[in-house]
C-alpha cells in the first residue's frame, strides 16, 4: 500500500494550533467542506484520524516525486 507524508499548521481545537505536524503513513486526506475539517487518516495496526479546522488554511500543496507524494497544508 502507497503512503505520503503530510505537513500541517492549523487549528485542531478552541485555542489549539499544531505548527508543522508531520504524519507520516498517510492512506487518505478527507476534505469536509459542510464541517470545514480535514481529516487525515493513517496506517497502521489500527488506523489512526486526526481532523483539523480549514477555516483557516490559506494553503494546501500536492507534490509530487517518483514514487512519493508529499502534502503540505498552512495557515
């Protein structure tokens, strides 16, 4: 199974912001756009979703290189 890494900065609560997260085994990226969430969604024995609020993100990057996809989301 394909993975990519993904990098964010965002809220993921009142008051709570991540700076340049990293998540690495990433299978899916849900956008939410009714909830204004991203969902990211991760590999492993259990799989792992973290949502953050996209009210403020100014930018999302998709790269990417070979065989390796690189996400990064920002405020």
């Amino acid at each position: 199974m394909k993975t990519a890494t993904v990098t964010i900065t965002g809220k993921i609560g009142p008051g709570l912001t991540d700076t340049a997260l990293v998540f690495q085994g990433v299978t899916g990226i849900n956008f939410n756009i009714s909830d204004n969430t991203i969902e990211i969604i991760q590999a492993a024995k259990a799989e792992k979703h973290t949502f953050f609020d996209y009210d403020t993100i100014a930018t999302v990057t998709y790269t990417i290189s070979g065989d390796a996809a690189t996400i990064t989301i920002s405020t």
